[in-house]
C-alpha cells in the first residue's frame, strides 16, 4: 500500500526507507514529525487494522480499530471526487494524531500524492513559490491563513462548522473550497459540500452535503442520519446528527440531537441559532440551556471573553435581528474568559458548562 510516486518532503521512498525516516521522526523529530512517524510504521505492518483515537468534542476521547482496506477505500473515494492524481502536490498541516490527519498521508501513500508537512499551528506559514493541489484544514486555520490559500487548488475544511463570515472570504478566490461532513468512525468525511465557484444549476444546493463515491444515506426516527457506506463499514452508522434529507447521497446537517433544547413546548436546535447569530458575533459562542420552572429549559448564549461589557453589547445586538423568532433569543448571555476544546480545537460544550457550575 506504497505508491511508487509517493514523496514525502520531497523525497522518494520504498518501504524500507520510509520505515527508517519514520524511526527517525520518532527518535529525533518535533512531537508533529513523531506521531506522522509513528503512524507510518503502523500503516507498515503487517496489521490489518490501526487504532486511532475520537476528537472527544461529544464525550471522552475513545480509541477505534480501523480497517487498513477502508481506509484505503476512503482515500481512494476523495481522489475520484476531486480527480486527484498521482504525483499531485499535497499539504499536510493537520495533526497525525487524529483521523483527519493520518487520512492525508494515506491518501498520499495510495493515490501517490507528493505531500509537504508543516506543523499543525492555528496560522499555516508556507515557503515562498509553494504551490499544492490539495491540502486539509479547521476553520481557525483558514480563518488566520486566508493569504497563504493562493497557493492552494483544492482545500477541504473540517472539524467544525464553517461560519458565513469565513464562508463570504472564499467568494472572489480561485481556491476551490469545500466544507466535509464525517468522524472518525466514517474514516473522516463522506460528504462535502462546495462552499464557493458555484454555477446556476448549483445555487440551489449551496446548504447541503453531497456524499461520495459508494455512500448513501437515510434517516432514522430522530430524524438523525443514518449512513450507509459498505466500503468503509460492515454496519450502518446511525449518528446523532439531525438534518434534512433531500436524496439519498443529498442532505442538509441542522445540528446534534444530543444537543436539542425543549423550552416552553418547542424544540430548539441550538445548531441553528448559532448560525444565525454568527453574523453578528465575531468571538466564539454557543448555545445551551438550563433548567427553568416556567420554560422546563431557559435558553443561554454561552461566549469566549474576557470583556465585562459584553453581556450588554450583545443584549443590544440581539435587539436588533429581526431573523430570530421570540423562542431563539437567549434568556442569558454568559461570558467566559476561556471554553475547554479538544486537541483539535472543537469547542468541549458540557466540560465549558461545568466552568460555570465551579
């Protein structure tokens, strides 16, 4: 499963060398190079599986077995989508600790890709004249590296939801950008959805996901997905994700069912509101609840800050949305000087709320 176009900084391997660069990753490298290292000499054994770890953004971080096949079919998928081919350029400035990031090196150890490593900072610095026909990011990393996105083809965005600010910065860019939907159990994404360079056929579409290649899904009684993809999985995954669904490889994602807030009778996708509110908020925020006798859940606008004016300034701005109906307007407005998140930067809401608690 080593592509004879395969390079790696540069550099061509067979898999004897690229077993000893990974040695080398481990014993000499930053902790980055160590974990690309480390799972190199996974993807090299004779294991027909890997372990990989959840992001923990719903829950305790748990470790998954993955099969090597599925993974390699998930790779082989986003190439088609994307016509990726080998000897392309690819960057890889996500953590190989995660699922996210091991799937770029394995996309670039199977489809042949040239792929760059730089570390996984929240700004990406490239070299100058880097030019790279795919590469994978968060959203904080695109939003503090808007400039360095000339240099990129193809850009997928994960981890998070993408705001309409960020999403209004890719309008006049060649970049060809789009927002994935997947975890770790889905060997990251098996939908994107364009979020730019739309033509006239497309503008109708611009909220909803398109599954890839051999990917097709449903719902269950939550109204939650449910997806089907025999490549990557012998079981249907029934996820906790409420949506539209529009075809069976079309659907619009409305947020987590986990989530849903019941205040006065009506149910509440907090998803939603936040969405809304995004075009009026610029520091990071989300919607929660809690416990009211009158309503049964009272809704509360949790923010990351550290300005105690805040609660006004927004109470102030909320005023003003006319897009928001009487039930979605927060009750509350919480400042936080700074929200518990994961490795991977999503935001931890329960372990947040707790601070809150103490």
């Amino acid at each position: 499963m080593l592509h004879h176009a395969f390079k790696l900084n540069g550099q061509s391997f067979n898999e004897q060398t690229l077993k000893s660069v990974a040695h080398d990753f481990i014993n000499r490298g930053t902790e980055f190079e160590s974990d690309i290292g480390q799972f190199l000499l996974d993807w090299l054994n004779n294991k027909a599986t890997i372990v990989v770890t959840t992001s923990g953004s719903t829950g305790k971080p748990k470790p998954i077995k993955l099969s090597k096949m599925a993974m390699v079919n998930s790779a082989i998928a986003t190439g088609t989508f994307f016509s990726l081919q080998a000897k392309s350029k690819a960057l890889l400035c996500l953590p190989a600790k995660y699922i996210a990031g091991k799937m770029m090196l394995v996309r670039a150890l199977v489809l042949g890709l040239e792929i760059d490593c730089v570390a996984p900072a929240s700004k990406i610095v490239l070299k100058a004249h880097s030019n790279y026909t795919f590469a994978a990011m968060v959203p904080l990393q695109v939003q503090n590296s808007l400039e360095v996105l000339t240099a990129i083809k193809i850009l997928i965005i994960g981890g998070a939801a993408v705001s309409p600010n960020l999403i209004a910065s890719f309008k006049n860019i060649k970049t060809a950008v789009y927002e994935t939907y997947g975890m770790t159990e889905t060997i990251t994404h098996i939908a994107l959805k364009k979020l730019n360079h739309f033509d006239e056929a497309e503008s109708h579409s611009t909220s909803s996901f398109n599954t890839l290649p051999n990917v097709s899904v449903s719902q269950d009684h939550r109204m939650c997905l449910v997806i089907e993809a025999p490549k990557l999985s012998k079981e249907k995954i029934i996820t906790n994700d409420v949506v539209n669904l529009h075809s069976i490889t079309q659907f619009e994602w409305l947020g987590r069912y986990d989530n849903m807030i019941n205040s006065g009778g009506i149910k509440i996708n907090p998803e939603q509101i936040e969405k809304k509110l995004k075009t009026v908020i610029k520091e990071r925020f989300f919607i929660a609840s809690k416990k009211d006798k009158l309503l049964g859940e009272k809704l509360l606008l949790i923010i990351e800050t550290d300005d105690e004016t805040i609660e006004k300034t927004i109470s102030n701005k909320l005023k003003t949305i006319s897009y928001l109906n009487k039930y979605e307007i927060p009750k509350t407005i919480i400042p936080i000087k700074q929200f518990k998140e994961t490795n991977t930067g999503k935001i931890k809401r329960k372990a947040t709320l707790m601070l809150i608690k103490s």
